[in-house]
C-alpha cells in the first residue's frame, strides 16, 4: 500500500474509535440487609439519569405572529388611520397638553414603524381670510413635527403642508365643527 493510503486508513480508525458510542454504566443492585440487622438509614434517592445530547435538542422558535397593520396598504392605512389627529385652540399653534399626549402616541407609533413617512397637514376653521389660515395650518403642521422631531423622530421623515380652510373634516358652521376642524392630520404617504 502507499503511504498515503495507510494514513488515510489511520486517520479513519481513530476516527471511528473516537466516535464508538460507549454504554452508560450499569448500577449493581444492592443485596438486601441480612434478616434481623437494625433499619438502615435512609438513603439518598439516586441522582436523576443523564440526559443525552441527543435527546436534549431545542425547540424549533415560537412562530411570531403577523403584525396587522404593517401588512395592510397604504389606503386601507389612511382610511381607517392608526394616527389620531392633534387638535388646536383657536388661532393658535401651541400643542397643549392633549395635544402633546396625541403627539407623542403618534411617535411611539412612528418609532415602531421606521419605514413610514407621513405628512402633517394643517387644518384650520372656516373663519379668517384664506391666506390667514394657509399661514396658521403651516405653523401647527411645523409645530407637530418639531414637537415628533424632539421625541425622537427623523424629521426626515415628516413632511408638512397647510390647507387652511379648504377641507374641514366636520362640515358644520357652529363651534362643535369649528373645534373639529382646527387640527394637524396625520396621512402615511410610504411605508
């Protein structure tokens, strides 16, 4: 034979000596204690058998379950919206407390879905001349997004724009509407 060929076959005979499966030790039962000597003492349960690496094998993971609204599109998104709308007091841009708690939902929202980017409209009451409320509907999309910006979020990721007075989300001409309308939307425009 060549030497090459014998080491082979070495290298294969250590080989398989190293991985022969070895039987586990067998325990010797213990004779019963001769007729009439004193109760032994109790003796310790035997130690648990060793498990084998064989059966020890993990779990495959827990499959995890779909998240709904990251699978829905665009549209359905925006028509039934997981972003609540940030009201505001009459001519005003300033987030107050409610303001900011909407906001800051929202946020979370955002920093949950780091895809998406939204845009912040401006909305204002009826009220006021056109370019007034163009003005007042940009100041309150700029100040949600400075107030997300602050909470963490990209501002790379916000876009704004006013439409004043052109699209009231309540079309009545009261105060109920009047407070309805005067808010920052937020729309999803990609994920």
């Amino acid at each position: 034979m060549t030497r090459h060929t014998v080491l082979v076959l070495l290298f294969a005979s250590v080989l398989l000596a190293g991985c022969a499966r070895r039987q586990p030790p067998v325990a010797t039962p213990t004779p019963p204690p001769p007729a009439g000597a004193p109760p032994a003492a109790a003796t310790p349960a035997p130690p648990p058998p060793a498990v084998r690496v064989e059966e020890a094998l993990p779990l495959p993971p827990e499959p995890v379950a779909e998240d709904a609204i990251a699978n829905r599109s665009l549209d359905d998104l925006n028509r039934d919206s997981p972003f609540k709308p940030v009201f505001f007091a009459l001519d005003s841009a300033e987030l107050d407390e409610p303001g900011r708690a909407v906001a800051t939902a929202n946020a979370q929202l955002l920093r949950k879905y780091p895809a998406w980017v939204i845009t912040v409209e401006g909305h204002c009451d009826e009220r006021g001349t056109a370019e007034y409320n163009l003005a007042l509907g940009e100041r309150r999309a700029v100040a949600v997004k400075t107030y997300l910006a602050s909470l963490g979020v990209s501002p790379d990721r916000i876009r704004t724009v006013s439409y004043g007075k052109e699209f009231p989300f309540d079309p009545g001409h009261d105060e109920a509407a009047w407070t309805r309308n005067r808010r920052a939307h937020f729309v999803i425009t990609s994920k």
